[in-house]
C-alpha cells in the first residue's frame, strides 16, 4: 500500500471513531438593549405580558483605586449573567448609583433590576379595553 493510501485510511479511520460534537447555536434574545448588548432596560417594557421571576442585585468592583468607574453596559452585563441564571428572557427597571469605597474593595457600585420572564400571549388573557 502507497503511503499516500496508508495516510488517507488513517485519516478517515481517525476522524470516523471521533464522536460528532454538536455546537451550541448562540442564543438568540427577542429584545435586546443595543446600548448595551445585553436585555437589560432601565424602563418597564409595556408591549408584551410577562411575569416577574424575582428581585435581580449585582455589584461591581473596581480592581484598583486608579481603575475607572463600571461603565453601565459593564452594569448591565453583570445584571444580565444573574438574571439569565434565573430563566429570565429581560431584566427591567434596572437601577445602579455611584461607586462607593468598602472596606473590601477600592470602589464598587451596585446594581438592581427586576427579572422578567415574557408569557405566550395565545395563554394570555386579554386586556380589557382602556
């Protein structure tokens, strides 16, 4: 047998006992914050039914006494990781103040939304006239 034959029966016989990995498809998010990437509003959103899932808090630190302040899609994002944790399709009426100095760490602001999680509007009951 050629060496050429000998390399492409190895090859196919290598890549044939390899089981087939699957990737993930990203996940693909209904609403999405452009601002910041992430579903995360600091508004309610009002054009679709959806029930609350619980009371999402994060805090985020500065690593240094000379690092800059968490930028609101840093905010945002962390918001974002707990709420997806907890099912949640958005996180609304979200709320962070100013860093603030503790005693563990140079600066650290903390953040609050709510975690939402969007209902079938064909189960949804309908709205009465306004």
């Amino acid at each position: 047998m050629k060496v050429s034959n000998l390399i492409a029966v190895t090859l196919l016989a290598v890549t044939g006992l390899q089981p087939a990995v699957a990737k993930e498809a990203p996940k693909a998010y209904v609403v999405v914050n452009e601002d910041v990437g992430v579903p995360v509003f600091p508004y309610d959103i009002t054009d679709r039914p959806y029930k609350v899932l619980g009371e999402v808090t994060a805090g985020v630190r500065k690593a240094t006494v000379f690092s800059k302040e968490a930028s609101q899609a840093k905010v945002y994002r962390e918001l974002w990781e707990r709420g997806e944790k907890m099912g949640a399709d958005a996180i609304i009426n979200a709320k962070y103040g100013d860093s603030h100095i503790s005693a563990f760490s140079w600066g650290k602001t903390n953040a609050t939304g709510t975690a939402i999680k969007f209902t079938d509007p064909a189960t949804t009951p309908p709205q009465p006239a306004q």
